[in-house]
C-alpha cells in the first residue's frame, strides 16, 4: 500500500534504493552519507540482502562492482573524500560496463573540507573524475521525495546502460526531513541477459551487450584493459580502442535527448533561472513570490549527460542565472551550448542562496 | 500560512527530536507540510543544539528558516546563541529552570525541567513538556497530532511518561497564560 513518510533525505535515498530491488550495498562511512549505510545496515539482511562495511572506499566501490557481476543490485553511498579514493575504479565500472549507483551526499571541499555543510563541489568530478574518456549519468535531487525517486530512477537507468548512474544530493538535501510519499511498487528496469551464442561484450544497436552474470554457467573475462567483444585484453590496437571507447561514451549521450529529466517553467520567459538540488527549492520560491515577474525556471533532475536541446525550450530567454553550491561547475558547460548571457551566482560555506539574493540578481538584470 | 519554529538548548536534551516530533504530528496527523532541519555539527553533543520546522498549509519551498516566528529554548547558552535576536512579533517558550535571560519578544515561562525532575522523575521528558505547552500556547499543530507523533517516537515502555509529561506541558502552559 502506498504510505506516507516524514523522512529524512538520506533514509528515502535508503528505502528508494531497497524499492528498486538493490540488494548489496558495500561502503565505508562518511558525514553527511551515514544515515544510508545506517539504514541499509538495518534493513537489507532483513530483506535477504547484503550489507558490508569495507575498509575504505576503494575497497567499497570494488565491493560494489563484483557484486554487480552476480547479477545483483548493488549501491555504495559517500561524500567528497570517500569520493575522490572511489574515482579509479569508477573507471574500472565504466570500462567494464558494470551497473551500479554510487550516491555522492555532498559537503564543502577540497580535501576534509567542511563534513557537516553542504556543497555541490563534485559536479565536475562525478563527471570527468576519472581518468580517460567516458560519460556518466547522474541525477540530482531537490527534495525528500526525490531521494526516493531519483534513487530508483539511478538503479534504473545504471540496469538499462550498464553502467555507474550517481546520485549527486547535497547535505541540505539529505539530512532535511519532509512529507515523502512511497509507493507500492515501483518501475524496475532489469539488466538485458547475455544471449548464448552472442559474445559478452557486443552490442546491438543500443549499444549496451546483454550481462552474463556470475554463477550462470558462463566463462567471461572481465578486465580493464581495453578488450575485444570476447572481454579478451587487446590493448595494442588503436582502431579496437577507438571503437570501444567511442561505444561507451556513444551509449550514454546518444541517448541524453531522450533520458534527459527536468521541469520547465514558464518557457517564454527572458530571465531563466537553472538549477539542480538544493538552489532550485530557493529559486522555487522566488518564482512563487513573484509570479508577476515572469521568471523562467529550468530544474535538471538530470545533469549528465547535459542534454543542451532543452536550453532551447526558453525561445525569448536572453540570460540565464546559475545558483550553484560552488564556484560555477554547472554554469561553465550552460557557457559552452548557449550565446546567451550566463549569470553564475557561486555559494560556498554551506548555506543555502536566500530567495531575496536570487530575486536582486533578477532586478539588476531587468 | 507559512509557521518557522526554531528549537534550541544543549545536546542531549531531545532538542532535535522535539522538532522531528513536531514536523511528525504536521505531516502524518493534520494533513500539513512540514520541513525539519537542524545543525548539524560536533557542536550538538555538549554545546548548544539547534533544530528548526517549518508548517504550512501548502508545499514548502525554501526550507531554511530565515526569521522564526515561534521559538522553543531550553538553555541559557541556547538562547543566547539562537533566541536573542527574536524580534518583538516573535513568540518564545523558555525553560525558566535552564534560561535566566528573558527576551524582548512575547514570552512564556515553563519550568520544564524542575517540573520533569520533581513531578515525574526524569529530566530527559522536559522536552516533551515543552512540545506540549508549544502545541497549548500556539495551536500549531492539534493536540491529537501531537499526541500521536509523540507515541511513535518514544521507546516502547516510556509511553505513559511521555503522554503524562505532554499533558503536564499544556497544563503549564494554560496556568502561565491565564497569570
């Protein structure tokens, strides 16, 4: 039956998770991530799941991964510095075409930073932070609800693209508590079953192959190092390395224009506010103060890919404002799709923008 | 209407769950939105803890409380971190055992940790006397609501102490407003 909550973010992002079907979580604990290992530490053996606490990140996001070749579920949860030691063998998921949800609950940084406040410093790093190149998806959340939703959303999508999906929350946003609706069922995607006969890293038009699961009676090699469609290392050829990497980049941002998640208000209006998490609740509310004003809103539930093809829903727009937890990481790659002027509106510390800074910037522009 | 609640005192007091109570009784048994945060820093274990609820009829926004219209302080360092800037529209609650300061806005005294030592045994339900003349004094959420969401998150075995201690708050606080 479906229920209502009062819930804090990090506790939905939980019960999201358990919902979609995850049933291994491996992670080491870290402010403001805790309440999710807390809670999946309670509830997963319950549920027939599996709970470990690793030594540290590296060995949780490795925890994850070989979990994942099981066929399972399986999620780790972190801030900025568990983050940074986790980003190697993000790569490894990447290049190995591992599902799996990493949730960055962010804090103020560089290094120990500020374990208590929030930020939204890792915007860039979830998505270039690795090394080489790839492409990610990740989600961002602005509200209690949306820990529940965006978490099923992230299981969903990492099954459907065999790939590491992130939730990128902030501190407000996972340590807040407010009305949360959890439904009786929800949407699950399960990955595609490897094809006896197929080749366990060739893909169809999709560009994702079927996943032959340990335990199921396949012999496969997991590596690394760039492989063939046998999953056989081949790291000497440029034309196999091209196409491989070309292939997991192509999954990904082939399809940003249609997986792409967001909400637009007022579409015709000349000043558009972007945003993603915990900025779009003050941006929200500047929009609700003054309807009068006729204030565009476009909220990325879906950062990565950046699907730009929105940006042109705002036909009349001719600037847009970023209010951003950093030093403007979102409003560099609006720069980089859009002639129009781009305002970033940097906040660091830990507070949250007032609906009376955002609403000045609106006045100054007019 | 949009209602800013602050709660303060010092760690270990129940500062923050009086305010997830309180959000509790709004969302699950009035049919309200309700918005908790609190600060969360090494500060709360010892030092003076903060935690903040927003009610309203309709969804809820901006979730920061910005000027609170209702404060709830339980110490004296409490207030003089988190209460003494309450403005003159402001209503507050005090602990009169724990804070010695009065403010400038409209106040009400409750004695809720004499009243929770020497009536009902335990210093650890004074918080809960202060939710109750909170919900007497301001009718911010129903009495039933309260009531409800107080039984949900105490430990099994304390509920009696708790509703006892509840129902001493509005006691409390109907006498200091009919003084």
């Amino acid at each position: 039956m479906t229920r209502t909550e009062f819930m804090q973010g990090n506790t939905a992002c939980a019960e999201g998770a358990l919902a979609a079907g995850c049933r291994f979580f491996g992670g080491y604990p870290i402010t403001p991530s805790t309440e999710i290992a807390e809670h999946m530490a309670l509830r997963l053996p319950k549920m027939g799941g599996v709970f470990i606490q690793m030594e540290d990140e590296i060995a949780s996001i490795a925890a994850v991964i070989g979990a994942s070749w099981t066929g399972a579920m399986a999620m780790t949860a972190t801030s900025g510095p568990g983050f940074s030691l986790m980003m190697e063998n993000i790569g490894y998921a990447v290049m190995t075409e591992t599902p799996c949800v990493i949730v960055n609950v962010q804090r103020g940084g560089p290094s120990t930073g500020q374990p208590t406040l929030s930020a939204q410093g890792d915007m860039l790093q979830c998505r270039f932070g690795s090394h080489g190149d790839y492409s990610v998806i990740a989600l961002s959340p602005a509200s209690v609800q949306e820990m529940f939703d965006l978490t099923v959303e992230a299981f969903n999508l990492a099954e459907r693209f065999r790939s590491p999906v992130f939730l990128m929350a902030d501190e407000i946003i996972g340590h807040m508590r407010e009305r949360v609706i959890i439904p009786d069922h929800v949407p699950s995607n399960q990955r595609k079953p490897y094809e006896p006969g197929s080749l366990p890293f060739r893909a169809g038009e999709d560009l994702v192959p079927g996943f032959p699961a340990f335990g199921k009676g396949y012999g496969v090699h997991v590596t690394g190092l760039t492989h063939d469609e046998r999953g056989y290392p081949c790291a000497t050829s440029p034309k196999l390395h091209e196409d491989l990497v070309k292939r997991l980049v192509g999954k990904v941002e082939g399809a940003r224009g249609s997986i792409t998640s967001c909400d637009i208000l007022n579409p015709d209006a000349e000043v558009v506010f972007v945003s993603y998490g915990a900025p779009s609740r003050t941006v929200q509310q500047v929009l609700h103060d003054h309807p009068d004003d006729n204030i565009g809103h476009l909220r990325l539930k879906m950062v990565w890919p950046f699907a730009e093809m929105v940006l042109a829903r705002f036909t009349n727009a001719e600037a847009f404002i970023v209010p951003e937890q950093n030093l403007g990481q979102i409003a560099r790659e609006i720069e980089r799709h859009t002639d129009k002027d781009v305002v970033t509106v940097p906040k660091l510390g830990g507070d949250l923008h007032t609906p009376g800074e955002l609403y000045a910037i609106v006045e100054n522009l007019k | 209407m949009r209602h800013e609640i602050r709660f303060s005192g010092f760690g270990g007091q129940g500062i923050i769950l009086a305010a997830v109570i309180l959000g509790r009784a709004a969302v699950m048994y009035d049919n309200k939105y309700a918005v908790q945060t609190q600060v969360y820093g090494p500060e709360a274990r010892g030092g003076a803890s903060m935690s903040a609820v927003i009610i309203d009829d309709e969804p809820i926004l901006y979730p920061k409380v910005a000027t609170p219209d209702i404060y709830v302080i339980m110490s004296q360092e409490g207030f003089e971190k988190y209460g003494i800037a309450a403005t003159g529209e402001a209503q507050m609650l005090v602990d009169s055992t724990l804070v010695h300061s009065r403010p400038s806005c409209h106040y009400i005294e409750i004695p809720a940790t004499r009243e929770a030592r020497e009536s009902l045994g335990r210093d650890i339900v004074a918080n809960i006397i202060m939710l109750g003349a909170l919900v007497a004094a301001t009718g911010i959420v129903s009495r039933s609501a309260i009531e409800k969401a107080i039984l949900d998150s105490v430990p099994k075995g304390t509920e009696g102490l708790n509703v006892k201690a509840m129902t001493r708050g509005f006691e409390l606080a109907e006498e200091a407003i009919s003084r």
